[in-house]
C-alpha cells in the first residue's frame, strides 16, 4: 500500500470500530415497582418542576450493564436515621409505602455508595419517597474517585438558586412516582456516588427508598 492507501485504511477500521462500538449497545432496562400513592395530597410547589408525566429516557449501554450499587454499603451525613436504616438504600426493595425508605434528617443531607471499585457508569436512578406527589429540593448527584469528594463530577443538578452551594442546575425539580428518577451518565469512571437533597415539598426531611447504579 502506499501513504494514501494506508490513510483509507486507517480511516476505515476507525470508522467500523466506531460502527461496532455503537452495534454493541443495548437498551437498559430498568424495572419500576408499581405505582402506589397514599394519604392526602400535598400541592408540590417549585418555581423550576419539569410537566408531571415526563418519560423515562432511553439509555443505551453494554450488554452486560448491571446495578452495581445492589447490596453495597451506604454512608450519609447523618449516621442516624429517624426511620429506617441506610441499607435500605441498596437493598433492592424500591415499593412505596412504610418499611421502604429510610429518612433523614432536615436541611441538606447526603447519602454515599461505595462501589467498592471503579466502573463506568451509564445511568442512575434513585428513588426518594413515591407514595406521595411531592419533590425533594436541591437533588444533586455526584461521582468520585475519591471517598471524601474533594473531587467530583456532577451528573445531576436540580438546586436552581445554587442554596446547597454546589452552583446552579440547570435540571429540573421533578415529582416523585413509582419511575423514580432515571440520571443518564456518560460512561464516567468513579467508585463513589453521592446523593443529596435538602427536603422535600411535603416536609422537612429527606428520604431514600432506593439507588441503583448502573455500569459496567
Ligand atoms: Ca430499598
């Protein structure tokens, strides 16, 4: 071949090992418990809340893709939950109602997952409290190498008014359903997922029933 030929060349397999990577890409699957909702509604009132019935999106990764959070150990801010208790997080029960959700203390308040290594992560879903229609404030979801997050990425930021200092989001507040919220990543490397709230439009506290990672 001369220069010209080995330059197609190159050009080409660049282009089908493109086409294969895309190829090998599956859609996720993600299994929503059923929907439940209890008690008297509350009116969910934010200035920046995305239209209720918003889809799920599509996330495409590895075939091979699973929750790595399944069963790992979880760390939060407060190492005392008024109900419940932090394993809850990653126990793979995600229905709504009492015995499901661990709940934490007021004001801004985090909850950590170690992987236990690195992986590549494609999505997130967290699931807060859905028997009720309400929306937990300033949601903002980082990964880390690092287990003190001195360094960090953000992979979701519904704090509109930059209130938990991390700077503004620019995602939406959301209502909580039996769909949670699906947090598309883009095959970022990192051990550690951190997850924060500050309340919610029902009350005070923060709740978790439920995270999953999902990577490779
Ligand atoms: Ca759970």
């Amino acid at each position: 071949m001369n220069n010209k030929q080995l330059i197609t060349f190159a050009t080409i397999s660049a282009l089908l090992a493109n086409f294969a990577t895309a190829e090998d890409l599956v859609e996720l699957s993600i299994e929503f418990p059923p929907p439940m909702i209890t008690g008297t509604p509350v009116p969910a009132v934010l200035p920046h809340l995305e239209p209720p019935g918003t889809p799920a999106p599509t996330i495409m990764a590895p075939a091979g893709t699973k929750n790595l959070a399944a069963g790992k150990s979880v760390t939060s801010s407060d190492d005392f939950p008024i109900i419940g208790d932090l394993e809850y997080v990653t126990d793979g029960d995600k229905d709504a109602g009492e015995g499901y959700f661990v709940e934490l203390f007021e004001d801004i308040q985090w909850v950590q997952i170690d992987l236990e290594k690195e992986a590549e992560i494609y999505a997130i879903a967290v699931w807060h409290f859905h028997s009720q229609k309400r929306a937990y404030k300033d949601v903002v979801v980082k990964v880390s190498n690092d287990e003190s997050f001195e360094d960090y990425k953000i992979v979701f930021n519904s704090d509109h008014d930059n209130s938990a200092g991390f700077g503004k989001g620019d995602n939406s507040a959301y209502i909580e359903t039996n769909e949670g919220k699906v947090i598309p990543v883009n095959k970022l490397k990192a051990r550690y997922v951190r997850l924060y709230s500050n309340g919610n439009t029902s009350n005070e506290m923060n709740h978790y029933t439920e995270v999953e990672v999902y990577g490779i």
